[in-house]
C-alpha cells in the first residue's frame, strides 16, 4: 500500500503537482496502475488525461465505454469527476463506491455543469463532435481533450468527414480556444485550451 502511494507520488512530483494524499486513495491508485499497465485504446494517454486532472477542481468527460480515463481523473487530485455514459455497468457501480462520492455518473444530456476540463470520446464524426462542441464548450474553463484524433481525424467512425475537420472549424470560429496539443499514438488525442 505505502509503495504504490510513494510511486503514485513521485509520478505527481516528475509532473511537477502536488500530491495531497486523502483516505479513500489507496484503491484507486492500484486501479490507475492497471488502467496504465493493461492494454486499450487509450492506455497511453491516461498519464496525461491524470496530470492534466490533477491541478483542477471539476473534470466532465463523455465516454462510450471502458473507465480508463474515469480512473485517471479519480486518481488524481481532482475534488469532481463527473461522467456522461449510456449506461452504469458492474464496474462502474464498483468505481462509484470506490470514489467516495467524488464521481457522479449521468446519462448523455443536452447541458453540462461548468467545469475545468472536459473529455470527448464518443461518438467519433464530424456531426457529433461539431454539436459537442458548440453545446458545451461555454461551460469548460480550460481544457478541451478529444480523443481517437488520429484514427478518426479525416474520415470519421460513420465513413462520413472526421474529428479534425470539426475541431478546424470550432477553432477557427473560436478564437478564445487555441489547439495546445495534437499526439498521434494510441489513437489520438488533441488538447484544446482556453
């Protein structure tokens, strides 16, 4: 137990947070390391997705499936997490008990509290992501993560325009979002900043 918190710690030290330990930890600590260490579509990322989350308050995310990244943000110093999916399974139930009231799951809905990040990896077209972003982004006060960039980013999952003509557009009416970052492994991901 104290060996995974002095790692998890000096992980949050190398990323230059700081790392303010709190009771229920434990337990998601060794959920990030598997989350980190077990193969998926967005394993590489969940490094990032955790120190970006560490120095906020309120992370949004919209996720179809697996709670990689929900783990992540849990992980870390974040006080909420709050994740629209379409439906709440075993491990997710068991991810609630675990956060100790820090994540709220909800199902997909037209608005969103305002919050500091917010992750989208839904539905991967140009339609979606370009509603995504128009409804949403007013509410997000610094980060905006959109993932599978690079797999979808010129021809999205329905064989119609991709992810990265839809963040071109919402960039280019947007002048107050700037791209921060754009990596091309394990599926993408592209970090917009206010």
């Amino acid at each position: 137990h104290s060996h995974n918190a002095d790692e998890f710690k000096m992980e949050c030290e190398k990323r230059g947070v700081q790392w303010i330990p709190f009771p229920e930890t434990s337990e998601l600590i060794s959920w990030y390391r598997k989350v980190r260490s077990i193969d998926s579509d967005i394993r590489e990322h969940c490094p990032t997705l955790f120190g970006l989350s560490n120095q906020l308050q309120h992370v949004t995310e919209f996720s179809n499936h697996a709670i990689n990244s929900t783990v992540s943000f849990l992980a870390s110093n974040v006080e909420k997490v709050v994740s629209y999916r379409p439906f709440i399974d075993a491990e997710v139930e068991k991810l609630i008990k675990a956060s100790n009231s820090k994540l709220e799951v909800k199902n997909f809905s037209d608005e969103i509290d305002e919050t500091d990040l917010l992750l989208l990896d839904n539905e991967h077209t140009y339609k979606n992501l370009t509603l995504e972003l128009e409804q949403h982004a007013d509410k997000v006060k610094k980060y905006i993560l959109i993932h599978d960039t690079e797999t979808f980013g010129e021809v999205g999952e329905d064989g119609r325009e991709g992810l990265k003509k839809a963040i071109d557009d919402f960039l280019r009416n947007r002048p107050e979002w700037r791209l921060h970052s754009h990596v091309g492994n394990n599926n993408g991901l592209t970090i917009l900043v206010r």
